[in-house]
C-alpha cells in the first residue's frame, strides 16, 4: 500500500495546475505595453512587460497576480498601493483599511 502511494505521487504532481492563474492572466492580457507608456514604471514577466500600479490602485495578492505597485509606493494590507508616486506627484492613504495587525480583543 505504501509502495502505491509513493507511486501515484508523480502522476498527481502532474495532474495539479502550475500557475495556472498566470496562464490565464497571459492568455487574457492581450498585447503588452511598451515600457514608456506605463506611468509607474514597468516589470518583466514571463508573459512580458507589465505596467506597475499607481497610488489606490489594487495591488499584492498570491504571487503579485493584482499587480505591484510603482517606485515610492507600498502594498496594503487591504491590497491598495499607498504611499506618494514619485512619477505622478500623487500620494494615497488608505486610511480605511482595517488590517489582522490592527484588531485586538
């Protein structure tokens, strides 16, 4: 039974989805931008250039997949880009967000 097990491991491996979202992202991207048309800068990705995000726009999530945010700018906890754009002269606080390290009993 055991020897089974170990057995079937590459064939479930196999079976599972590798990055699958990305797949998609790259089938449903369209053309990709040229790096001097993104405002906040651009990023290399195997599906090609990306535009990075600006102030409150979304951003973070698994592996980056909402997009990551310009120079001068962070992540949320609430997946907004905040901080001020050095490009833009535009800053975004997200005031509002309410975040794990923000809750206490």
């Amino acid at each position: 039974l055991f020897f089974l097990v170990l057995s079937s491991l590459p064939l479930l491996a196999q079976a599972r989805p590798q990055n699958s979202w990305r797949s998609q992202q790259c089938l449903q991207s369209g053309a990709t931008p040229s790096a001097s048309s993104c405002l906040h800068g651009s990023l290399s990705t195997p599906c090609g250039p990306v535009c990075k995000k600006g102030p409150g726009d979304i951003c973070g999530g698994s592996g980056d997949q909402y997009g990551v945010c310009g120079d001068g700018l962070s992540c949320s906890d609430c997946n907004r880009c905040t901080g001020c754009s050095f490009t833009a002269f535009k800053c975004f606080s997200d005031q509002n967000c309410v975040s794990f390290q923000d809750m206490w009993l």
